[in-house]
C-alpha cells in the first residue's frame, strides 16, 4: 500500500463513502454466514438503495456539530467514519473499512481523527457496534463500553400474519397515529429520559418522513409510547413510559408492514434489555439474525423501553 491519506469529508463524498460501507457490509454478511456467494449486492442494487438512504444520509451528515472523515490509498478510498452531534451525545453512525484494507489502521486513524479528545461526563459517546473481539476492543480505546446488546430480529410475514390471528390479545390497546407537530411534541417529552439525551432535530424529520403511532393515556391525554414507520417498512425507533408500554406500539407498527406492504421477510433492532417485547416477538417466530452491542461512554438509563433506528445508522 502507498501511504494512507485522511482528510475531512465533503458532501460530494456521501455516495462514494455509502456504497463503500454497503458493499463491506455485504462482505461482513458473507462471512458471517447471512449471505450466500453470488447475492451480494452490484453497482446497480447499490444505486438503487442509495437512493433509499439518500435523504436519512444526508440528514446524519448534516448535523452541526459531528465530524466525517475519509481515507484514501493514493486515489482508492478505503474508509470512512461519521459522528453525528445530539445534545450531549456524539453518534458514530458509520465506521467502514474496505475488506482490501483490514487490519492496516484504518479504523483506528479515523477514529483519531473524529474523535481526537476523550468523552467527558457533558459529552457522552454512543456506539452500534457490529463486528469481531479486535473491532469491539478498538472502540474500547476509544472510551466506550457495552452497555447493552442490540439484535435484528426477523420473521416470515406470512408466519407472522399466522401466529399474530391465533392471538386471543392480539388487538391490544388502542394505538392510532399523531399528526407530526404532535409527534415530536410527545417524543421531546418521552424520548430523553430513556437515552439520556435529546434528538428533536431527529424527531422533525422523521416527522417528515415517517408516521407516528402512539398509545395516549386517556386521563392525562400524553402518550405512553411511540413508534415511528416509514412507507419503506422501517420501524423504529419507538419508546415507552414503561417497559411494558412499548409493546402494542411496536406490535402495531409490524401489523401495518406487514398487512399494507406484504414483505417477504420483515424485522427490528431491539436492545436486549427490552425483556417484554423481547419475550413477545420470541414467542411470536422472531429469530436472531444478528448480534451487536450498544456501547457508550455513559450510561444510557432507559433502553429497557427503547426499539433502536432502523435503518441501523443511529441509536
């Protein structure tokens, strides 16, 4: 290799840096078993997704305050990092490293670069770690810990539908949808006592983007959970007031994908903490399909009544 060159990021490197990390992460799938040889993903599907992501990327890499670098072999790029700032929390949405270059300090030196001073008690830093015991100890050094498992879950949807009519409580408590000015309203008020920090700027734009179903509270008229879906079949992220709460939200958020859009297969991220509504979906078919870890610097108090992102870029 020549040597590797770091530099800051510019918007005309965001399709670059996704494909990049899209076709790793197609190659990590391999490995791990998740895909069979021959259905990873050409320059034409890639297209495709980009512009799926396009607008959520765009809206990460936006973010003032957060930090996004490149590195380049020569005229290769090899790698890139993304920090996104909330309130007082740093994300790192997206560290990828192309397989040509593993285990060559890569990873580490982008890290360096975004995140050049250690956490600090006001400044916290969150993780969705995905990777072997050199990848989760490298974020280690960097001052983050596990503080929770993260797991895709997935199910057939026609099993799904199946098992959801046997349920005698499949109705559930009533859960209808919020306008987004509504929304956001709500989850300024749920949302920071569960992940330790606020995200409204988040909120506004899934209100844009996403619907919001919420399960309000008839006496006091304020919601006990939320869960956010896109017209894409993405659920989450969703909060409760309880651990118990955030069930019927999420319930009714995979009953809407799975009746309107008739996916194949269709899944969520889910914390392993969320014990009830891991417990449902288990006796509900869901099945692991993989493993990673919440790390953070701090602890985050409330990820028992949280449904992570999906797409899995942001806690």
């Amino acid at each position: 290799m020549s040597e590797l060159r770091f530099r800051e990021g510019t918007p005309g490197d965001l399709r670059a840096t996704f494909e990049l990390g899209e076709s790793a992460w197609d190659v990590s799938r391999l490995q791990r078993g998740l895909l069979r040889p021959g259905e990873e993903r050409d320059a034409e599907e890639l297209g495709q997704q980009w512009k799926r992501d396009r607008s959520f990327v765009e809206f990460v890499a936006a973010q003032p305050g957060g930090s996004f670098w490149v590195c380049e072999d020569g005229d290769e790029l090899v790698g890139y990092a993304r920090v996104a700032h909330f309130g007082s929390m740093d994300e790192l949405t997206e560290l990828w490293v192309a397989p040509s270059h593993a285990r060559h300090g890569v990873g580490r030196g982008l890290l360096r670069h975004a995140w050049p001073e250690s956490p600090t008690p006001d400044l916290g830093r969150v993780v969705l770690a995905l990777g072997t015991p050199a990848d989760l100890t490298l974020y280690t050094e960097f001052g983050v810990m596990p503080v929770s498992g993260h797991w895709h879950l997935r199910h057939r949807v026609e099993q799904y539908l199946e098992q959801r009519a046997q349920e005698v409580d499949a109705a559930g408590p009533g859960v209808h949808a919020l306008t987004p000015e509504r929304a956001v309203e709500e989850w300024k008020a749920l949302e920071p006592s569960a992940i330790g920090h606020e995200r409204p700027q988040l909120h506004e734009y899934f209100g844009r983007t996403r619907t919001c179903l919420a399960r309000v509270d008839e006496g006091s008229g304020r919601a006990v959970a939320l869960c956010w879906v896109s017209s894409g079949g993405d659920i989450g992220p969703a909060v409760g007031r309880s651990t118990e709460d955030l069930v019927p939200v999420v319930l009714t958020a995979l009953d809407r994908v799975a009746k309107s859009q008739e996916p194949e297969t269709f899944g969520v991220f889910c914390t392993t903490d969320s014990w009830w509504l891991l417990d449902r979906l288990r006796r509900l078919g869901f099945r692991v399909h993989w493993p990673a870890w919440v790390m953070s610097s701090v602890l985050i108090p409330g990820l028992d009544r949280y449904l992570p992102t999906r797409p899995a870029r942001l806690l």
